[in-house]
C-alpha cells in the first residue's frame, strides 16, 4: 500500500476512534466530561506525525463544540451560550495544539541529547515555581476547603511530574512518555486560559464569588486534569508498543 494511502487510512481509523471515545465514553465529573480520546490522537501524533495530530485534534475538537451545542455536554453548553464563537475557537485550538504539540515535541525529543538533564531542570523549576505561585495565591483566598485542595492537587501533579520522569528515562521510551504528558497539559492549559481571558464572567457566576483561579483548579477542571493526565503517564508503554509495531509495517 502506498505511504499517502497509509497515512490517509490510519489517520481516519483514529479519527473514527476518537469520535467514538467521546461520544460514547466520556466519563461525566462536573461541568466537563473525562475524555480518553487523547490517547488516539496521540497515537496519530506519534506514529503518523503532527499534521495527523492536528487533524485528529480538530476532529477531538469539532466533536466537543457539537455536543456541547446539542446539550449532551452541559459545560460546554453553557460557554458556547456565553460566547458561541469563541467557544469555538477554543474547542478548536485546544484540540488541535493536542494532538500537534505531541507531535512536534516526539520529533525533537527523538534528536536530542541532553534529554534527561534538561527535563528534570525544568521540571525542578517549574515545581519551585509553581509552588510559589500557589502559596502566594492561597494567602488571598478565604474558604479553608481551598486552602487545603489547592495544595493537595499542587502536590499530586508535581508528584505525578517527578514519578513520570523517573519511569520515562529507565524505560528507554521518554519520547513516548513526554508527548503523552504533553497532550492532557495543551488541552487542559489552553482551555484555561482562553476561560480565564474570555469567559471570566462565566467563571464568576459559576464561582459563587470564590476566587475565579481557585475554583477553575478545584471546581473546573483539577481533577478532570489529573486523571487525563495519568491515564495518559499510564498508556505511554502502548502508545511506544504501537509506534515500534507500525515502524515494521
């Protein structure tokens, strides 16, 4: 089979799949449903490359928007009748950086050869750095449930951050690992971000008055991110498995 015929049949495969992934099982927690539909996306990322990625992504992309609109996601719903078209937008560009950072960054990781040093430097610092800007944000914030969450969910990802790194690099499959992580993180931040500059209102009346940060990491989106993300640590061995299988083909 042709190489282009190849890469049209599978990235369509993938795309079916992540159609069917969150349509029929997205796990409903809160405002937003659980999606597992990154980990085909970031198969076509990995193994056919970041323009598959993409594509997979803005099919990820277009699914959420369509069924936020026809009510079957009720967040969505309610940030699509705040702002349509940005909402759009944001479905869009999350899904698509999703499946096409994976891509991009599996490429460079592959080529590159201070790997290791690099990644726990920046992930030391990232954590530093987080934890000041936490610490900083809790001496502002009123309800003891937050104080204590925020912390809680800080520990966990950085945690989960440094458990990943140590399986990453004596596996041999850091590539693998790192696009994995890199998927959850382009979906979960950019849709925060465009929520935080776009949908501040929204996140206020949701909010009660609460601190619009706190309560989009502890009401939004915090645990939906923890577990994407660790489902994503947790497949990277089958996303590998996958990428070293397709190679022979």
């Amino acid at each position: 089979m042709d190489k282009k015929v190849k890469l049209i049949v599978f990235t369509g495969v993938l795309a079916a799949l992540v159609i069917v992934l969150q349509v029929f099982l997205g796990i409903p927690f809160g405002p937003f449903s659980i999606t597992l539909a990154l980990f085909p996306i970031v198969i076509g990322a990995v193994v056919l490359g970041p323009v598959s990625g993409l594509i997979l992504g803005l099919v990820f992309g277009v699914v959420v928007s369509i069924l936020s609109l026809t009510g079957k996601d009720p967040g969505g719903q309610m940030v699509f009748a705040a702002n349509p078209f940005m909402a759009w937008v944001l479905c869009l560009l999350k899904g698509a950086m999703a499946g096409f950072l994976p891509g991009i960054i599996y490429k460079a990781i592959r080529k590159f050869k201070y790997l290791a040093e690099l990644a726990y430097g920046l992930t030391g610092a990232a954590i530093f750095a987080g934890g000041f800007a936490v610490s900083r944000i809790m001496t502002k914030v009123e309800s003891s449930v937050a104080r204590t969450i925020v912390p809680i969910v800080f520990t966990l990802v950085a945690a989960g951050l440094m458990i990943a790194l140590f399986k990453m690099f004596k596996s041999g499959i850091a590539a693998c690992y790192i696009a994995s992580m890199v998927a959850p993180v382009a979906n979960t931040g950019i849709f925060v971000i465009g929520m935080l500059l776009f949908f501040r209102p929204v996140l206020q009346a949701w909010g009660g008055g609460s601190n619009v940060f706190v309560y989009v990491i502890t009401g939004l989106v915090g645990l939906n991110f923890l577990v994407e993300f660790f489902v994503s640590v947790a497949l990277s061995p089958a996303v590998a498995a996958i990428d070293k299988g397709a190679s022979r083909i």
